[in-house]
C-alpha cells in the first residue's frame, strides 16, 4: 500500500532534521561539544546520541520499521527538549532558540508517525528472540 505524501512529508522533515544534526555531533561542533559537556556526558552522550539519531532516521524511512524509528526519535527528542528546559536553556550560545525548535518539531514528527502506526505498536510488545 502507498502511503500518502503528507506521510512521507513527516518522515523526511523529521529525517532531514535528525541527519542534519548529525553532521554537527559527529564532527565534534562547538555546540554539540558545549550542550553535552554541560550535560556531563561528552562524549559518549554526543557520540551515542548521534548513532541512536542515525538509526531512528533509517528506521523511519523503511516502511515496516517506521514505528520502531519513530519511537526511537521520539525518546530521543524527549531527551533534548527535557535537556533545554532543565539544563541548557531554550536558547543554547546564542542560537535563538534554533536547537530547541528543531527538537520539537522533530518530536512532532515522531509523535504523529506513532499515532499514524498506533497499530503496530503492539506488534513490538510481542517480538521474540
């Protein structure tokens, strides 16, 4: 079954986000050095984080793991918005806020790709081993 375009609208904004913030994690950026010494865990917070991201974004764009990509993203995203309100801030260097929008628009994205794939859900409750 083709999904729709609004569909596959939602997975690659929340895609092109995730893999865009990659780039900055990955390479040790100025900021993404800062938000996790700050969070007491560079970094391996940094680094894990960006391998979670990296995987959520290939899992959101194969159809039958969508849900599973979409979960990760959205407990990741949760994190970071978490991280901002409690402990960076929503402006983080000067950045207007940018970091902390592209969080929730990704957690958006997440969210109603797991309300859209609400009926797998229950599907991962019964993988096995």
């Amino acid at each position: 079954m083709k999904e729709p375009i609004f569909l596959w609208t939602i997975k690659l904004v929340a895609v092109a986000i995730l893999l865009q913030t990659l780039y900055f994690k990955f390479t040790a950026a100025e900021e993404s050095v800062y938000i996790f010494t700050t969070l007491g865990i560079e970094p391996f917070g940094r680094i894990g984080s960006g391998i979670v991201e990296l995987l959520a974004s290939i899992l959101i764009l194969i159809p039958r793991t969508t849900v599973l990509g979409a979960l990760l993203g959205l407990s990741t995203m949760l994190g970071a918005l978490v991280s901002h309100l409690l402990f960076l801030g929503i402006e983080v260097k000067n950045d207007g806020g940018t970091l902390f929008i592209l969080a929730l628009i990704t957690f958006l994205c997440c969210a109603l790709l797991l309300y859209n794939e609400r009926g797998k859900i229950s599907d991962l409750m019964r993988f096995k081993i």
